[in-house]
C-alpha cells in the first residue's frame, strides 16, 4: 500500500506522540492506511487512527509504571522462589497476566498437556509474558521468542531473559505483518485474538491461517475488566472453529477459570514425543 501526503503526515504525528513512540512503525502505517478510504478529512482520520491505536496498545491494562516495572525486573534474582515472586509482581502489573495468576501453575501443564512437546514457541502479543517463563519451564524445555509491537513491554522482556533465559528473545515485531515468517512449533496468540478482529474484521482467522506454525493456540478471557461474562468469546470462537473444520485442522479446547484456550493443528508436529528437546533450556 502506497502512502499519500495526507496519510504521511499523519504517520509522523503519531510517530512523534509520546504515547505513542515505542509503537512499532508497521502498525501506525497500517492502522492509517486502512482508516483513510473511510475518513473524509484529515483530521477525521487522524481521529479515527488514534482511536485505533488507543485499543491496539492498550495502555489503560498496564497497572504500574514501567520504570518501576525495569526496576523489579533488575532484582529478579537470588532463588528460584525469589525469582517467581518478583515474576508474579510483574506479571500482575498487567490486567490479561494479572488475571491468569490464580490459574499460572496450571496453564502451562494444561496447554503443552493438550499440544505435547515442542522445540520452539512463539508468543504473540506477549506483553508481559516472557515473565512466566519459570513456570513454562514448569511445562517445556522449548525455546521461547516473544512478540510485541509495543517497544517498552520489548524492553523489559529482553532485560530479564538476558543472563537467566540465554536460548529465548522478545522481538519488536507488528506479528499481523508477515506472520508466515513466525514458524515456532507452537504459536501462542492468547488474549489477544479479539483486539486483532477488532483492529480489522477478520485478521485473527488470518493470522492463525497465515502464522508458519503448525500449531496455533489462542485464547479468550471469560470475564470483562469489570468482572462480567465477555460477550464476543463465544461469537469469535464459533467462527474460528468453522474456520478450521472448512479446512480439516482438528481443534481441542482446555478450559481453565479464568481463560478459554483453543488448539488448533493445521498440521502434524513433534505432539506426543514427549521430551525430544532433550536438556534442560535455562
Ligand atoms: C491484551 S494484551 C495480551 C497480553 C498477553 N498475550 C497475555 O495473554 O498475557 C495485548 C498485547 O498485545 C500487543 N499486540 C496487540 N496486537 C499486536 C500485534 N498485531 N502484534 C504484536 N503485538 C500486538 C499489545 O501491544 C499488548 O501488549
């Protein structure tokens, strides 16, 4: 898609805006473009991008600073208890993390229980996330690369999987632009699916029939941030489960108190040969 002057304009606006910085380039030059054919003037689609992009990053679900965030993450250390606690606090800065907490020493069991063994896995959206690799550990050897568009949550991720993580990485990456490069064993796109139909109607179905892995797992959340039943849940997961009968992937759903998690396999992979990624990852 070629971008015109008004669009341009508007990219480097929203590039500039503070609260906007640390998001990846693709997605404001997606979001824009996309906004314009239905914007009749500047600043309508101006108004319409940043709106857009106010649900895409989705700040108001981070509870704590990310400056004091950086500093927990520095004295993540000493023993393992110790470490898991300081993960905790992290994690729970974040709505989605802090709402999987009670569920945490299950997920993980639960998800590979239902997907088997992996060498690689792709976490999409992670925000915070790379923050449960302990308790992936609990689950998989597997190596773990994480995926934001949002460079601060990049960041963080990177500084504590450095030194203690040596075999797993955050990348800066928009995952709805090119996501057959993403070609883990498993791809996890939890909690994240409906902001991405709702960013563009139909961008979750294609991410997962376009994502290089062979098996996809995505989740929705079963309560609202105000603690009701979330109305699309099952509306999205009906289609995604017609979506893959059409095309003959198997799906299985594990259900856990606080998320709905779906496996989809669109094709055979390393399932069922538990352990052969041998030795234990960091
Ligand atoms: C609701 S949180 C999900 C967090 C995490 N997956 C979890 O379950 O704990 C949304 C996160 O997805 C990221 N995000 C949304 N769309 C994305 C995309 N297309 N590519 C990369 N990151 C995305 C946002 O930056 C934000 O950090």
């Amino acid at each position: 898609m070629s971008t015109d002057v008004r669009e341009q304009a508007i990219i480097q606006r929203l590039r500039a805006a503070p609260k906007y910085r640390g998001v990846h380039v693709d997605t404001i030059v997606d979001i824009v473009q996309r906004e314009s054919p239905k914007a009749s003037s500047t600043a309508e689609l101006e108004r319409r991008a940043r709106l857009k992009l106010h649900k895409v990053v989705a700040g108001y679900l981070l509870t704590r600073r990310i400056t004091y965030l950086a500093r927990s993450t520095a004295e993540a250390d000493g023993s393992e208890a110790a470490r898991r606690e300081r993960c905790r606090e992290v994690l729970g800065a974040h709505f989605s993390t802090a709402e999987r907490l009670p569920d945490l020493e299950a997920f993980y069991p639960a998800v590979f229980g239902a997907v088997g063994e992996a060498g690689t896995v792709a976490d999409l959206a992670c925000a915070l996330n790379p923050f449960s690799l302990p308790w992936l550990r609990d689950a998989t050897n597997a190596e773990y690369a994480g995926y934001d568009l949002n460079l601060a949550y990049v960041e963080l991720g990177r500084q504590f999987l450095a030194d203690r993580y040596p075999r797993c990485s955050v990348h800066h990456r928009d995952v709805l632009v090119c996501p057959g490069a993403i070609t883990a064993d498993i791809a996890l796109v939890l909690k994240t699916y409906h902001n991405m139909e709702d960013r563009r109607p139909g961008a979750g179905l294609r991410l997962v029939a376009e994502l290089g892995s062979p098996v996809v797992v995505v989740s929705f959340p079963t309560r609202t941030m105000t603690g009701r039943p979330v109305p699309f849940t099952w509306r999205l997961l009906s289609a995604l489960s017609d979506f893959a009968a059409e095309r003959g992937w198997p799906v299985d759903r594990v259900e856990l108190p606080t998320e709905l998690v779906v496996v989809i396999r669109k094709a055979p992979t390393l399932t069922g040969q538990k352990g052969s990624t041998s030795g234990a990852a960091a």
